[in-house]
C-alpha cells in the first residue's frame, strides 16, 4: 500500500523538477522512499516464494535512483517523477529478463519481460521462439496471463519479418518484437488500496513462465 503523500510528493516534483524544490522538500522524500523501499521489500518476499531465483535480492538493490542521468539527454530535468523497481535473477544491473514496478501517479503500472536487448540475445530469444513455439504459444495462452496481460507488448515491433525468417512464419508476430514486455495499469486508486501488494505478485506470478522461458533463451 502507498499513501497518499508519497503520490503528492511526485506529483509536486513533476511541476517543480529543480534542485531548490527538491531540496525544500528532501524530508518529505526520505519518508517517501522508505515507505516504498518497505513496499518493495514486501513484494520482493512474495516473489521469492514463487521464483528462487531471486533468493538473494535485497529490497534496496531493487530500487532505481531518483536522479535522472542527464549527461547526454536533451531532458535536463534532474529528477525521475516516479519511483521504479526491477526484480531479476541478476539484479537491476545485469540484462535478463525479469519483473518491473512503476510508481508514478496517473501512469503506474506492472510489468516484466526484457526491454529492447542487445542484438545478441535478441537474436537468441528470436531463435528460442522460432524453434519452441508451440511452448511458447501455450504459456501466454494460459488464463492467468491472458487475464493480466492479454498479450506481449507491441512497442516498436518491425513491420517485415527479421533477416533469417521468412513471412509465413507462425510465430513471425512475435519474431517482428525488439522488445519481450507486458504491461498492466495500476490506478492511484489502487496504488491507495491494502491489497495491491497481493495483486503485484498475482501479475508478476502470472507472467513467470515467460519470464523463465526468456532467461533460458540467454544461458
């Protein structure tokens, strides 16, 4: 559960995303972070429970910065207006699959998969698809994905078949993606409700057999 001054403080540091701002108000934003990192903690035991995994992950190693990194973005906005936490066999640092949470008011949402790879493993989920295709075809049919996601994300999908597949490919709406990710919102009113912790792990449960089947793609 998050309250209602966690979703007020970034909504107040959307409109004033500066140093003097966030300095006035950095208190307000340690009890911010402390109640999300305690949030955090929370689901990450739930997830330990169904992915061992993730047996060794602490909350804090979850938890993205809230400073943005402006070196080499047109954006110089200092700060993050959302709190973000992924959840991987790996830690947040290393590229695999894995769980994502978005606290952001008026765009979170829960989320998982791998997000735009590096053409080595993109090739190597593209061939795991191709070549185990009815398995993967089965698990995001299973009703509980269905139910949560509907389906992968389309997010910057090719519009011709990538080099090596040919157009008749059953499974070339899939080898089209350049990302593996689903998406779920979660209202404010939600973020405020006592079970959102149980409906996180619900989601993040629901989509564990991809997430497993794209992490043996890599090894």
């Amino acid at each position: 559960m998050i309250s209602k001054q966690t979703l007020t403080f970034l909504k107040g540091l959307k409109k004033n995303n500066n140093k003097e701002w966030f300095d006035a108000n950095r208190a307000t934003y340690e009890q911010c972070r402390a109640e999300y990192q305690v949030f955090v903690g929370e689901v990450l035991n739930g997830l330990k429970s169904i992915d061992n995994t993730l047996s060794e992950l602490e909350a804090k190693k979850c938890m993205f910065r809230i400073n943005r990194d402006i070196r080499f973005s047109k954006n110089k906005d200092p700060y993050k207006t959302n709190f973000g936490s992924y959840f991987s066999k790996g830690g947040k640092t290393i590229q695999c699959a894995g769980y994502y949470f978005h606290l952001e008011p008026g765009n979170s949402f829960i989320a998982g998969g791998y997000w735009m790879p590096p053409s080595p493993d993109l090739k190597k989920i593209r061939s795991e698809i191709d070549y185990c295709f009815d398995e993967f075809k089965q698990l995001i049919k299973v009703k509980s994905f269905r139910s949560a996601f509907s389906d992968l994300d389309r997010e910057a999908a090719l519009s011709r078949p990538p080099q090596g597949y040919e157009a008749d490919n059953p499974a070339l709406d899939y080898l089209k993606l350049k990302s593996f990710t689903v998406t779920a919102a979660v209202s404010d009113e939600e973020l405020l409700n006592k079970d959102l912790v149980k409906k996180v792990i619900r989601h993040f449960e629901a989509m564990k057999p991809m997430i497993y089947f794209l992490n043996r793609s890599l090894d």
